[in-house]
C-alpha cells in the first residue's frame, strides 16, 4: 500500500509540473501525426500553439494533411492554426492533401480559406500535385475553388 501512494504522489507532482514548451510542441506534433485528436485538443486546451511545428518545421496541420486526418485538422482550426502554414519546403496542407487525393479533407481546408494557388518551392500548386498523383476529382474540385489551370510537371 505504501508503495501505491508513492507511486501516485510522485505521478501527482509529475504531473502538476509545467511542461516545456518545446516538449509540448512535439507532442502535439507527434499526436497529429498519428491521428489522435483526442490528444491534439487536449493539448491545445493546455495551451500549446496550433501552429507547432516538427524537429524539421513541419507545421501539425501540414502533418495532418499529408496523413488525411480530418478530425485532427478540424481541431487544429478550431484552436487557430494557421491554413496556409507552410513547411521549409513550402508545403502546405492543402498540397500535402491533394497530393495524395484526401478530397474530405481538401474540402474542410479549402472552406477554412487555403489559398489555391499557393505555390512551394518547386513551383507546384496543389491542383499540380493532384494531377502528378491522379486525382482527377480533387483537381476538379481545385478548380471550383478558383485554382489556375498549369502544366504538371515531373
């Protein structure tokens, strides 16, 4: 029994102990990477940016694009991360989603106001990336949203 209250008064204090800053960022991080919105909002709630960002500059909701995850996104949004964030090779959500045909998701980012014809440092577009993987249906859905028409390029 005694064991157990050590146990718990030392978890108690662990846990009532802040947390650094850049510790939270990656596991807010870390939790969009893996889809656990549970977790990002919880996160978030304690105060962490929405617009933490990976070892490698990252932004979460870029992570969150490439993976697909729509709740994890929404909670993201919600909590003010910024739309159009990109990652050191300017990568946003919205190309990170289109490249790889996540329509729902592009959906939720397009209504949050993505701009669509955001270019990274190769000079691609989302609507580029949708069409170098395939996905006809989110280029359509690009160029409903006032994407320009380009020329992908390999």
């Amino acid at each position: 029994m005694f064991r157990y209250r050590v146990l718990c008064l030392s978890l108690g204090l662990c846990l009532a102990l802040p947390v650094g800053a850049t510790d939270a960022n990656a596991r807010l991080v870390a939790a969009a990477a893996a889809g656990k919105a549970v977790q990002v909002r919880d996160l978030l709630v304690q105060g962490v940016d929405a617009n933490a960002v990976n070892g490698a500059g990252r932004p979460a909701l870029v992570i969150a694009g490439f993976s697909g995850n729509r709740r994890t996104a929404l909670v993201l949004l919600a909590a003010g991360a910024d739309v159009n964030a990109v990652d050191a090779a300017g990568t946003s959500a919205l190309m990170a989603a289109s490249a790889f045909g996540h329509k729902k998701l592009i959906d939720i980012l397009l209504v949050s106001g993505a701009d669509v014809n955001l270019k990274d440092s190769a000079g691609r577009t989302a609507m580029a990336r949708a069409a170098l993987g395939g996905h006809t249906e989110v280029v359509e859905a690009l160029k409903a949203a006032g994407a320009v028409e380009e020329v992908a390029q390999k």
